[in-house]
C-alpha cells in the first residue's frame, strides 16, 4: 500500500469528506470531462487552479495538455501530488502551493480551469481568481473553464429552519443570546433544498462572463408568488456553462450531490398571495465571503 503524505496532525484528513463527495459526484466530473475534452488541444499549457485531488489536471493531459500547472493553496495538494504518481504524470504535471493571486508561473497558458465554484456560485471568490489570471498568467485569447457563470434566485418557504433560528431570539438560561440570531440571519448559509420549498419562478440575478467579469457583482430581480405562501429565505443556486453545450447547476434536487444551495433567511416571513412579487437585490463582494442582499414587497 502506498502512504499518503500528510501533516503531523492529519490535517490532510479534515479535507477527506469535501474531496470525497466531488470526485465520486459523477454529474460534476463527467461535465468536467467533457468541457475539458471540448476545448484543450494537444500541446496546450494548462493551468488547474484549485486542483484539489488533481482529478481534473489528469483529465487534461489525457486530452492532450502538454503541460499542467496545478495550483492549490490547501493540504489536499500532498494528496494530489500522490495522485500524479500513481498515474505516472508527476513530470507533466507542476504543483504550485499557495493563492494563485500569489504565485508566478515560468509560462503563460492556454487554458484555465477552476472549479472554485460554491454553494452560491461566486462564494468561493472565483471572480478574483478569474480576473488575476487573465490578467497576469494566460495567454491572450486564453480558453476558460467555466465560461460563464449565473447565480439563480427564488423565494423559498423554510418554516422548520426559520422556527429553530427564531428560538435565538428567546433567552437560553436567562440570557440574551440575540447576537446568535442576527449573525446567522445576516449570512448567506447552505441548505439542502427541496423543490417543494421553492415558492417563485427561479430568476437570474447575477450574470458573469468569466472573461470580462469583474471581481464583484450585484443584482436585481422581481420575484413572483406561484402560490399562496408564507416565505422565510431567498435561495440561490448556479448555472455554470463549462463549455460550448456542456452546462452544470446545483439547482434544488438537481442530479449534482456535491453542492447545496444558498439561502439568505428573512428578518420576517413574508405572507405572500398568489402574483405577490418581492424585489430582491443581491450582491457579492470580491473575497465572496461577503454577501449584501435587501427584500422589498412591491
């Protein structure tokens, strides 16, 4: 048995699950493939940035990049590393550990390939490492992978998630734990939702050409009520074009188990009538951490 090489105190391990769930989601992968097949050409200089376990750096040599510069900032690289080994690529393919906002390559590249694509599309901050790439380590004219990137809106009705933030706002031991309720209500938080839930058309709100997008966005989008409903989130999920006729989403019980979804909890519910609509504006800030998001009843 080969050993995997991994910090001290097994940080390696605490990335496991994460990894784990994307390379065995064969929804993500195979489009992956697909888009990468689509648009490398033999000889092509590659850059992988966030590889992760290299999964995809394997895929482009084996669509016949000449070269892959693999760019990870976690210890997942160790693992990936061995990964490259195993498969007898480690000449073909460059670990370069640390932020790609960082780091200098000896050449510039043909293609870039993240999939820093979160629960909410942009908040993994891919925004920021698609412009500094392009900016400083690809080739004019360089392909992208994603191509272009939509975040997706809807007002959801989540009464069980609101009932057990809402018990924040009642004191635990006598005490004013109200703090809790605010820093969980305004944050954008992951859910697994359920169509069920889903209470208005899905719009788009925020639309990114990954090559000229800058490195924050905003947006807007009038929702409107499918039913009568009392509605306690906006939910946002992703449409991601990797490549010509090859499109990923992680919308509500989509066929992606890798990814949830985004869900922004409303101070209030909103009791809403059948053709009620509501004003959402969302934005997201260049580390895509920082979220802004208003609800307006018209």
């Amino acid at each position: 048995m080969t050993a995997i090489e991994t910090t001290k105190d097994g940080t390696a391990i605490a990335f496991y699950d994460y990894h784990h769930s994307m390379v065995t989601d064969r929804v993500r992968s195979e489009a992956f493939l697909k888009a990468i097949v689509n648009t490398v050409k033999p000889g092509d200089v590659v850059i992988d940035l966030g590889t992760g376990t290299g999964l995809l750096s394997l895929f482009a040599l084996t669509a016949g990049a000449r070269k892959v510069y693999a760019i990870e900032q976690e210890v997942i690289v160790e693992v990936a590393k061995q990964v490259a080994r195993v498969n007898g690529v480690s000449d073909q393919i460059e670990f370069v550990v640390g932020k790609s906002t960082d780091i200098e390559l000896p050449e510039l590249a043909d293609v870039l390939i993240t999939e820093t694509i979160g629960n909410a599309g942009f908040d993994e901050g891919i925004l920021t490492w698609m412009a500094d790439a392009r900016s400083r380590l690809l080739k004019p004219g360089a392909r992208l992978i994603p191509s272009q990137l939509n975040l997706i809106c809807s007002l959801l009705e989540l009464p069980r998630d609101y009932d057990e933030i809402n018990k924040l706002s009642s004191p635990l031991y006598t005490f004013d734990v109200s703090p809790l309720r605010d820093l969980v209500i305004n944050r954008v938080a992951w859910d697994e939702v359920s169509p069920v839930s889903v209470v208005s058309e899905p719009l788009v709100v925020m639309e990114a050409d990954l090559y000229t997008a800058p490195t924050s966005l905003a947006g807007t989008c009038l929702l409107t009520a499918r039913r009568d409903a009392t509605v306690h989130a906006v939910g946002v999920w992703f449409d991601a074009t990797l490549s010509a006729g090859v499109k990923l989403t992680n919308r509500p019980r989509g066929t992606a188990p890798s990814w949830d979804q985004g869900v922004f909890m409303l101070e209030q519910p909103l009791e809403l009538q059948a053709g009620h609509q509501v004003r959402v504006d969302v934005g997201v800030a260049d580390d895509g951490a920082t979220w802004s998001y208003e609800i307006e009843r018209m």
